[in-house]
C-alpha cells in the first residue's frame, strides 16, 4: 500500500497543475486520505497543516466519474472527497454587464475565470432548499463556492428570462450563469 511521502517522491518537479490525464498507471488501491466539504485535508484521520503539501496533492489530482485518485507516471491510488476538493475563497470582478470578467481564487492557490470552460452551477438541495454553487477549476474538479464569495456573486447578480422563466444571474466572459430563479 502507498503512503503520503512516497507519493510525494513521485511527483515531477512543475509548476501548476502535471499532466494527470496523460498518465495511466495501474490503481494501486486507496490510501486514508479525505478532503473535508470545507477544503481541509486529512491523512490519517489528522488535518494536513502544511500548505504547500496540500498544494502539491492537488496538482496531481484527478476525478474519473465518481471517484477522486491522486496520480502520478507510476501510481493511481484513491482518495475520499465528501463534496468539492476546492473551495473558490475569493472573487475579483473587472468590468460590469455582459462585459464583466469573474475571476476565482481557490484554497490551493488555483484560479479561473468563470467561461464556457469553467462554467458556474448552482445546486439546490430537494430538502433545505439550500444553495450549493460551483465553478470548474480544471478538467472534472469543482470549487464548492464559499458562502462569502456566493453573496458577492448575488450582489452581482441581474435578471435575465430564460425559457420564459425570470432568472437571477452573472455575466462573465460574455456568458450568463443562472444562479436561481428570480424570487416572486
């Protein structure tokens, strides 16, 4: 079975993001590792309190369906995430309307700006009606949009009908991104 440190060994020297969806090595089982809903990490049941190592193990993440692995040129191994295994903890806005860019800052250092390839959702619970918005960081891994960052995109947000509905939404890059329907 594979730990932590020898994962580690295996990850080439780059900056940004490797190549994971080059890579195809064999699935060499799961290891006790879990990203928490709230963007913490644990290994061993113990949060990892070393920012760039969290850094580093998300450079080499990878999601295939449901399931999250950590991968390298030799090594796939599974990994436990509860929600999202980024959290977008800071917005910057430039420009308004249609013409507005949305910029995301993750709790790994990643950003994006919300367009056709990093698209905004929201998810609404059938139960609490609760709001759980994302945004693409990369290829299949989300950002569960903090609370905080979500109300500045309300602040934000216009009216637009779509399908004869009234949505409430954001621009960015030219793209409208529903964000919920427009309260009656």
């Amino acid at each position: 079975m594979t730990d932590a440190s020898h994962l580690l060994a295996q990850i080439p020297p780059a900056k940004g993001p490797a190549p994971v969806h080059l890579w195809n090595p064999d699935f060499c089982g799961d290891i006790d590792m879990r990203i928490a809903r709230d963007g913490t990490w644990f290994y061993q049941g113990t949060p990892i309190g070393r920012a760039p190592m969290v850094r580093l193990f998300s450079t080499i993440l990878r999601r295939d369906g449901d399931d999250y692995f950590l991968v390298t040129p030799v090594e796939k191994v599974g990994i436990q995430v509860e929600d999202a295994p980024f959290v977008a903890i800071r917005l910057e806005v430039e420009g308004q309307g249609e013409h507005q860019c949305l910029r995301f800052f993750t709790n790994v250092d990643d950003h994006c700006d919300a367009d056709a390839e990093h698209p905004l959702r929201v998810h609404i619970d059938a139960a609490s009606q609760e709001p759980s918005p994302y945004v693409r960081v990369r290829t299949n891994l989300e950002a569960l949009i903090h609370r905080n960052v979500f109300y500045q995109l309300v602040d934000l947000a216009v009216t637009r009908r779509i399908d004869g509905q009234s949505w409430l939404g954001v621009w960015s890059h030219g793209q409208f991104f529903p964000i919920g329907p427009e309260p009656d």
